[in-house]
C-alpha cells in the first residue's frame, strides 16, 4: 500500500470519527486535518473538499455492501429467496449503521443533494447484482420471462426505496420496516412468478 493511500485512508477514517461526534456541517477540513496531525492546507493534496472525503466515507461502506451482495448472489437458494434476502440484508445493515451513527444520515443526505452522480452510481452496481438474480430465476422457470430486466430491476428498487435508506423516508422501527418490507417483496415476487400476468406493453 502506498503512502499516499495510507494517507487517504487516515484522513478518512479521522474525518469518520468527527462526523459521527459532531455531524458533516460541523465538521471543518482544517479540524480533520489537526486530527492526522497535518497542515490545512496539506490535506487538500488528498481531498478537494470535505464533499470528497464524504463520497470516499460513503464508498468504503459501499464495498463492504456489495461484497455481502455478491455473496446473496452466490447462495444455493432459489432466486425468490435471494431476492428477498438482498433487500433484508440492505435494510437490516443500513438501518442499524445509521442507528448506531446518526450523524451520518446528515452525510448521506448532503451527498443525495450534492453528489447525485454518486447515488445513480451505487443504484446501477446494485443492478448488477439484480439482474443476475432475476436472469438465474428466469432461466430454471421461477420467474416469468422478463424483456428488460435492467428497467425491471430499476422499477424494483424505485418501489423499495424507502427501505434503501429507512431513517431518511421514516421514523419506523427496524421490526416495523421489515414487516413492510416483507409485505412488498410478496406483492413483487407474486408479479414475478411464472403464473403472473402483466400488461402486454411491460412484456417487450
């Protein structure tokens, strides 16, 4: 590993630890620069502004996400199941994560309004992993053919959102929102079900 990485990475995990304590707006770039015992102005050869070191927080939780994801993708289980154990697991993760860090919410809504490139990024790598699940369900003849399946697994997590950031949409307890979350995932795998029928202009 580079110093310059180890740099990065020190930078970040300080301004994770401010963050957490004292929340985005409140936190400063020359605070987190005293943190790792660095100048002001030497921080900025690593991060171009706090928003930077934001996004970098928010990629490093990521990975960790999406490692869990391809394992979901992986499991010897039916394609419903692992379906409804990517969404379970996402919620179940973030929630507590955001639980146990509220000052982070702040972060990820600045970084909604302020980075939006990097929210549609994050969606489509969880597409990937969609996809995938929903391809494997229409080949064994678990799920109905699918046309798109790229717009079918943009419309599945437009209609689970409110569980992708739960604290953000609602102020439900963990148990509430996966009641909820199981009662959709059955509307949505009933749908998907080699005996649905939908629409013919949704079968293209």
């Amino acid at each position: 590993m580079s110093d310059t990485t180890d740099t990065r990475q020190q930078i970040v995990e300080a301004a994770m630890q401010r963050i957490v304590h004292y929340g985005y707006a409140k936190t400063t770039m020359s605070e987190i620069a005293k943190d790792c015992n660095m100048s002001a102005g030497n921080i900025y050869r690593f991060f171009a502004s706090k928003l930077d070191i934001a996004e970098a927080i928010a990629r490093k939780f990521n990975a960790d996400l999406y490692q869990s994801y391809a394992g979901i993708c992986r499991e010897k289980a039916s394609a419903a199941d692992r379906l409804r154990r990517f969404f379970e697991f996402g919620l179940a993760r973030t929630y507590e994560a955001l639980e146990e860090k509220d000052k982070l919410i702040e972060l990820a809504q600045t970084l909604g309004d302020e980075r939006p490139l990097f929210m549609n990024e994050q969606y489509a790598q969880e597409r990937v992993y969609l996809v995938q699940i929903l391809e494997e369900g229409v080949e064994s003849g678990e799920f109905r053919p699918i046309g798109h399946k790229e717009e079918t697994a943009e419309m599945i997590q437009a209609s689970l959102m409110k569980f992708r950031f739960p604290q953000m949409f609602s102020h439900l307890t963990l148990p509430k929102l996966q009641r909820e979350l199981a009662g959709v995932m059955n509307l949505l795998l009933a749908g998907l079900s080699t005996g649905a029928t939908v629409p013919e202009r949704h079968m293209k």
